[in-house]
C-alpha cells in the first residue's frame, strides 16, 4: 500500500520510476560506508542480526582506491572536468560564445 500509494508516484514524479525499497535501502547503506560508518553502526540501523550479514550484502561499493584510479583514467582520456560555475561566469561576461 504505502508503495503504490506514496513510493511509485514520488518516484515517478521526480523522474526516477526504477525506484524501490530495495534501491532506497541499498543507496543508504553504501552512504553509511562511504562516509566510513563502523560496521556495528550500519549493522544496528539496517537490522541485521549479525556483522557478517551487513558485510556481504551491502558492502561492496568501489575501494576509494579504484574510484580514484578511475577518476585519473577519466581526466587523462577526456581532460579535467569542468567547473559549472566557471562556465556559468563565463556566460554572464560574455566570453562563451
């Protein structure tokens, strides 16, 4: 009920119809680790009756490691990414043509 009647449409409406519980779920977990919440921590709020369980599911993101490893890969293909506001000043003084 509460899916078909808030989640579907709140998702629909901000152009996101994919998401579920299950998505919501597991977008926060893999904030609580990116943000380096201890095991036990994230244990206790997703409910889990042991550390193991949390691990094996949720705990897969990229290492930050290979997350930079890419990132360098990315700007020596494609070049520094742009800063949006400098773009945006850019605009305003009339340089961007």
């Amino acid at each position: 009920m509460l899916k078909t009647k808030h989640l579907r449409p709140a998702a629909k409406k901000s152009g996101l119809p994919g998401v579920t519980w299950h998505l919501l779920r597991h977008s926060h977990a893999t904030m609580l680790d990116g943000v380096g919440t201890p095991i036990g921590t994230m244990q206790s709020l997703l409910g889990h009756s042991a550390p193991e369980i949390t691990r094996e599911i949720y705990l897969h993101a990229i290492p930050e490691e290979q997350r930079r490893a890419v990132e360098s890969v990315e700007r020596l293909v494609f070049g520094p990414k742009l800063d949006p506001s400098f773009v945006s000043d850019a605009k305003m003084s009339g340089t961007v043509h």
